[in-house]
C-alpha cells in the first residue's frame, strides 16, 4: 500500500501507554517513518523486523527487494514474498541460533524474545498446555518480529504434524522416533510434493504465501519455498530407534536429529539415571554416526536456548538464599 509515496504496512498496535489505544492501527512505512495513528508505544526495532519478514525476490535476478507490489526495482521482473526461517541463516553462515523455550502460553515472552533480537522461540507442546489455536496466536506474533517459530509436537501422526505446521511452525522437534518407516512417513506428512506429500494447505499457509490467490505454476514454487525452510528434527530416544539407526539414516528429507536421554536410559533398564555411562555410551556411537552420514544434531552445536522456566527457578532459589532460606523442591 502507498501513501505519500512511502511504502506502508497496516499494523494493529498492542500499545497500552498513555499515548496509545489497544488495538489502534497504525499505518508503518518500511523506511521506519509512522505515517498516520502515532504511537509512542510502538518500537523502531519492530520495524526493522517487520522489514526482514516482508522483503520480496524477484523471480528472474533473484535480488532482494522491500515490498513494493509487484516488480523488481531491478530487472521488472514479478517479485513474491520470501519466507525465511533464521535458524537455517544461522547454521549456514557457521552461527548459533539463539532462542527461548517456553512451557506455557506467553505472548509477552515471545514479544520480548523479538524486541530482545533472539531467531527463535520454542514451544514444548509435548509436555505443556499449547492448543492450535494458541499456537496460531503466538507464531503470528513470531512473524510479526521475524523470530522463527519452533515446536516440539506432542507425537507422529499426520494430523498433528499437519496442524502444527499449518499453524506456522517452521522446525519441529518429533519425539521417539524408532524406525525407519516412521522417519519415512514422518517426511511424506511433513513436506510438499516432490519431497513429500504434506496436504494443501491451510489459509494459514497461504498467507505465508504471500496472502493471494495464485496460478498453479506460482503455487508450485511457493510450495518448494515452505519445503526449504521448514525444519524438522526427530528424537532418538529408545534403544530400539539405535538398533535401526543406519536404516533411519538412510531416509531422504531428514537432516537433522536430537537425543533424549532420559527416555533412553528408561529403555535401557535404568530408569531416572541419564548420566549412567552405559547411557553417555550409546548416545555417544549414536552422535558419531550421525555425523559420520553428514547429518547434525543441531541442538548440540548450532542452536543455544534458554528455558524459561529454568531461568525463573534459579532467580527465586538465589533469592530464598539471599535470604537464609532453601527451595522447596528442585530438578
């Protein structure tokens, strides 16, 4: 949308200072200028994330460009909207991708991982209370700060996969992986055509897409788009899934793994004892043949994340010290 000629996005403001109205719109040019419905709530540093998640590629020279409609400043060619998940950027300039996990719905925290510049936030939907439509709420929010969204999703069937991934999860943890058919079906439910046969497709997805209406020969590509960025990470956390690891490995479309020891040493006869070396053993092979495919445990060596809850119990067990009094429970 133009106006004066600037380029502006319509935004709805959570601003509830003094000099803002919940829920006012406010008319935001790309270049940081607020054109109309002043805010003094509302943040330079949004905008700047707002520009990284609206950038468009031309579809003939492949630059880069602000939105701006159509054509490409460059060659005027058609442009369509990029999609971009920071933890990938990360790993493939040799970087860490720094994030947040949380155990409960938060749209503060996943504010403040965007205003504090983190790439990701993590929701552990194996183990809290995260429905769809929370979900739903808390990855628009995510794009709206160029943060990307994670999830560990509570198990492997196609319609939990689908549903998250609809919702705007761009990596998703999958627990207890244990065969190779599970991995294959795990990236036919996760990808689109040809990779594999992810169903099509939510209004969600399509306004990941650019939010129109498109040819089927755009859609395609759109398609291949999502497949790029979309990250998916199973859990090897059972002695079966180590006894048929090669076999896991050899299945296209996954490139990443994560561990889960705890679960690992219950499968192993030693329940509750993560750190029995027998354990640390098996993991260990296990990392070393993953590596040796050229696969990589991200969360090991290319991901760093702080979980939320983790940091709010040792701020109130320094506290309680402070003041000559011990917590009543730990972990």
């Amino acid at each position: 949308m133009y106006k004066d000629n600037h380029v502006v996005i319509v935004l709805v403001s959570n601003c509830r200072g003094k000099q803002g109205v919940a829920g006012r719109k406010v008319l935001v040019c790309v270049c940081g200028r607020v054109c109309e419905g002043v805010c003094l709530g509302f943040k330079r540093s949004l905008v700047d994330r707002l520009k990284y998640n609206l950038l468009m590629k031309c579809t003939k020279c492949s630059r880069e460009d602000l939105v701006d409609g159509k054509f490409c400043s460059h060659c005027g060619a058609p442009l369509r909207f990029m999609i971009k998940n920071k933890i990938l950027e990360q790993i493939q300039r040799g970087d860490k991708a720094l994030g947040m996990t949380i155990t409960e719905p938060s749209e503060e925290l996943v504010e403040l991982a965007g205003h504090m510049g983190l790439d990701f936030i993590s929701l552990d939907g194996q183990y809290s209370t995260f429905s769809p439509e929370v979900v739903e709420s808390l990855c628009r929010i995510a794009d709206g700060y160029g943060i990307t969204p994670t999830m560990r999703v509570p198990d492997q069937y196609e319609s939990t996969i689908l549903r998250y991934l609809d919702r705007g999860v761009m990596l998703i943890v999958v627990p207890n992986l244990q065969t190779k058919e599970q991995a294959e079906a795990l990236v036919r439910n996760s990808y689109f055509a040809p990779k594999g046969l992810r169903s099509e497709t939510s209004i969600r997805t399509i306004f990941n897409m650019g939010g129109q209406r498109r040819k089927e020969g755009d859609r395609a590509e759109r398609m291949a788009d999502i497949n790029a960025v979309t990250m998916v990470v199973p859990q090897l956390e059972s002695t079966t899934a180590l006894e048929n690891l090669d076999g896991i490995l050899e299945v296209e479309g996954i490139d990443y793994f994560a561990g889960g020891v705890g679960d690992l040493a219950q499968s192993m006869g030693l329940p509750g004892q993560p750190s029995h070396p027998e354990v640390q053993r098996a993991w260990r092979q296990a990392v070393e043949k993953i590596r040796l495919t050229g696969k990589g445990l991200p969360f090991e060596n290319s991901i760093g994340s702080i979980r939320v809850i983790d940091v709010v119990y040792d701020s109130v067990e320094e506290l309680l010290e402070k003041h000559g009094r011990k917590p009543q429970i730990s972990w």
